[in-house]
C-alpha cells in the first residue's frame, strides 16, 4: 500500500501551540520484549508504543512459540512455549532489534539461528562484536548460506554458556543489551568493558534486576552479570519515554512552535539537545517531566537561531537519532555549521533531498557536512530513506513553504506512533493519503 503524508508547511513561520506528549522508548521496549526469553511465567509490558518495530518484535516472539496477548500498549507476554532459538528470516530482515534475541536464545537453549538483521540502511551495522563475544562464552559459531543473505547458527558449548570478559571494540548498544541477557542464564560471571552507556541499557539492567537478576554497573563502561536461572519476580515493566522522539519533537518546536509543551519526557535523557538548543538561541523552560519552548513571535516570527557545530557521540553525547533532525534546524540557523556523524557511514545520504529544497549544504565525505543558513525551503516530494531521517523530512515540509509529500511512511511507523495525529493536535497540516 503506497501510504504518504501530505504537508502544507509554514514559510518559515511560528505557529505550533499545545501540548505534544512522548509515547514509550522503541529502542527501550523491544529489548524488554526480547528480554522476555529470561523469564518463567507471564510479563507485562505497559506504555508500548504501537510502532511497526514492536509489532514485529511481538510477531517474531509468536513465530518463536510464545503466548502474546494485548493491545492498545499493554502487552503480556509467556515465553513458556518457546523451545528453540530459529530466528524467522521474513521477520528479522526488517528489524535490527532482532539480534538482541540472540543472546536470551543461546543461553536459554544452548543455540540460536538468525539471518543477518536488517533494519534502517544506515551503513554497514556488522555483527562482528555479537560473533566474537559468543565465542568468547565457549560458542560455536558457524554461517550458512540462506537465499540472499547469510544465516548463522551458533551452538553453546555442553553446559551451556559461560561467563567470560568481553571488551568491546567500540562500544555497541545492541551489543551490549544482547550480552547483559547472555550473562543472566551463563555460568559465572560476565563482564562487558567499554560498554554503551545509553539510558535504554540503565532501564534494561533495572528491570532484569527487579526480576531478581544481579547486574552492576549498567551506565557505566564496565557492566557486571551474575549468572544466575531462568527470572521469575517482579513481572511488570513499564516503557519509559522515547528520548529520540522528545528531541525531534523540541527540535520541531524550536523552528515552528509559538508555545508548545513537550510532555511525558525525561529532560535528563536530553542534555546535549538542550545545552545545543540554548547555545544557538532558543529559550527552553525544562520541567521534571517536560521542556516547554516559548518562541518570541513579535519580530514577525523571524529565526534568530545561531550555527553549532554537531559531532554525534555516544551517550551521553549527541545521538546519531537526532542528527538528521538536527540537520534541518541548521538550515534555518545564521551562519556555517558542521556536521559531523562519527557513529554511522551513511546516514548523510537524506542531505541531498535538503539541498533540492532549498537547504545549502556541501557534503564532504560520507561522515561530514556543512550546512550555511538560514536559506528558505520549499515544498517537494519526497522519500522517506529511514525511520529518523523520515521524521526529519516532515519537520523540513513543516518549516517549508508550500505542499510536500513524503512516501514510505512505513518507515516513519516503525518508530512513531500515529505521527500525523498527534503533529496535528499542536496546529501541523498533515494528512496520511492511503492508496
Ligand atoms: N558495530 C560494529 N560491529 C558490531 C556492532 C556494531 O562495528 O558488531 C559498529 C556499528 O557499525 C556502528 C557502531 O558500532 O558504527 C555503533 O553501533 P551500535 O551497535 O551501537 O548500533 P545498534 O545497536 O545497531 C542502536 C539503535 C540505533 C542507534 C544506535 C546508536 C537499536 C535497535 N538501535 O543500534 O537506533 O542509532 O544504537 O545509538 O537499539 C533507530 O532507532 O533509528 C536506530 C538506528
């Protein structure tokens, strides 16, 4: 089904008023989905968003044999009825989430399969630190041929998996989530060093804890995982709020918003957006659980934002999910600004896109741009190429002058719940056109 939204953006103007809030975190939930594979017995998950990523993540659960049932974000989940760790290749193509299985799998029943994951084309995104650290836990790891893409199979040693050192050679967020729930079934004790440090790692250890696992460490380089059976305490897990989707959300305001609210978030997770937003001139007022931007309108809505550099890091440093989005607001602030993108090779492709409406931007290589403004957008029509540079389209045909149509919403579903309704209640014009 050929699903686009249509735009009417704003000329540059400042008109969005309301109260937007954040639904439950993708990157946090499907990892909790996954983390299911540790537990006895039935898990509730609650503020789920109803993306196309978790929906996929609930299919490839059911695929495996378990029980879901649910609906409108509440969600429980009995892996009882899962005997084996077959990854379905339809299903995992799609989903990058998919290889965080891989670690409950193989260390509940000693061997998993999976095709190579799929996922936003981004760059690369190998699975060399995935293979390396089941190795290190006394796997055998092997790859076989599946149509189009290879297929691996690995098989726990007799006794299962072992605790072992693992030291990441650069630090991995799935990489470190699958070996964190690896660790929680091995024998003895599994240390990850040079760790990713994301807020979704923090909510993923607290949770497994609360469930009676022994991990220390988890937001710090160096996690630590007491081997330990199958979890069966506190069964409840409530998805915390997306970071990614607050700071497009504040990024949409800081261009277009008059007086919006964003809510339901956790100003905490966004520290660099903020310090970033303030630097170039937007006055943010930052809640316990919301940011509220207030944009002086008087001066005939005119930016008076200032360039910023951009270097994306991991945590807590700038999020690569927010670099294209970020990349927009650049357009419209006075003066030079670099770009740089450290975390993935191809996530500048979308820029050109910017420059046919108007943006100014010289690619240097696939890691570096500069971005010169403010210059005027217009409308055009467009394709979305991933879930985050998706969004920052629609933000771009919202500051734009004029019509725009943006296809494959498929991959803006995969991340944001019902955007176009909930961009409507703050004063967007955007429709979703089926067929
Ligand atoms: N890397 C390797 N080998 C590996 C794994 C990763 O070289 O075996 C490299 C990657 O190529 C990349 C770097 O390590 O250069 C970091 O990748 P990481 O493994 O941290 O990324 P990921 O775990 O695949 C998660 C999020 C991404 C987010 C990145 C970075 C999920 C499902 N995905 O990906 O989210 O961009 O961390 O923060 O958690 C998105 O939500 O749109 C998205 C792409």
């Amino acid at each position: 089904m050929n699903e686009r939204f249509y735009i009417t953006g704003f000329a540059g103007k400042k008109k969005l008023e309301g109260v937007i809030p954040v639904s439950g975190a993708k990157n946090a939930v499907l990892k909790a989905m996954a983390a299911t594979i540790l537990f006895k017995g039935k898990v509730e998950l609650t503020n789920v968003p109803e993306i196309e990523d978790a929906l996929r993540m609930l299919d490839l659960l059911k695929e495996l044999g378990a029980e879901v049932d649910g609906e409108n974000g509440k969600y429980t989940i009995d892996t009882g009825g899962v005997s084996s760790g077959n990854l379905a290749t339809d299903i995992s193509k799609k989903l990058r989430a998919s290889i965080v299985l891989s670690g409950p799998l193989l260390s509940r029943f000693g061997k998993v399969s999976f095709p190579h994951p799929g996922g936003c084309v981004i760059g690369a995104r190998p699975i060399d630190l995935f293979l390396d650290g089941f190795e290190k836990m006394g796997a055998l790891v092997s790859v076989e041929n599946d149509g189009e893409r290879a297929r691996y199979v690995i098989k726990a040693p007799k006794g299962g998996l072992r605790g072992a050192e693992i030291f990441f050679r650069s630090q991995s967020v799935t990489g470190t989530e699958t070996f964190m729930m690896a660790g929680v079934l091995a024998k003895g004790d599994t240390i990850i060093k040079n760790a990713a440090l994301e807020p979704e790692i923090y909510d993923l250890a607290q949770f497994l804890n609360s469930a009676g696992a022994k991990i220390e460490g988890a937001g710090t380089p160096t996690i630590k995982i007491k081997g330990m059976g199958l979890l069966s305490a506190r069964k409840k897990y409530v998805t915390p709020p997306d970071r990614i989707e607050a700071g497009s959300f504040l990024i949409l305001v800081a261009l277009c918003g008059k007086d919006v609210t964003v809510s339901n978030c956790e100003p905490a997770h966004l520290e660099s957006l903020i310090e970033i937003l303030c630097y170039s001139g937007i006055d943010l007022i930052v809640g316990k659980n919301f940011i509220r931007v207030k944009n002086d309108v008087k001066k005939g809505g005119k930016n008076k934002i200032r360039a910023v550099n951009l270097k994306t890091h991991e945590y807590p440093g700038f999020p690569t999910d927010l670099q294209a989005p970020m990349s927009v607001y650049l357009t419209q602030a006075v003066g030079e600004s670099q770009v740089f993108e450290t975390i993935f090779e191809g996530r500048l492709n979308y820029l050109e896109s910017l420059v046919r409406m108007g943006a100014n931007i010289t690619i240097m290589d696939p890691h570096r741009a500069i971005v010169r403004g403010p210059t005027p957008l217009v409308g055009k029509e467009l394709e979305s190429p991933d879930l985050r540079a998706g969004l920052a389209f629609v933000i771009a045909a919202i500051v734009a002058k004029g019509d725009s149509v943006i296809h494959n919403v498929y991959n803006i579903d995969r991340g944001y719940e019902k955007i176009e309704e909930r961009l409507s209640e703050i004063g967007v014009s955007i429709t979703r056109i089926t067929g």
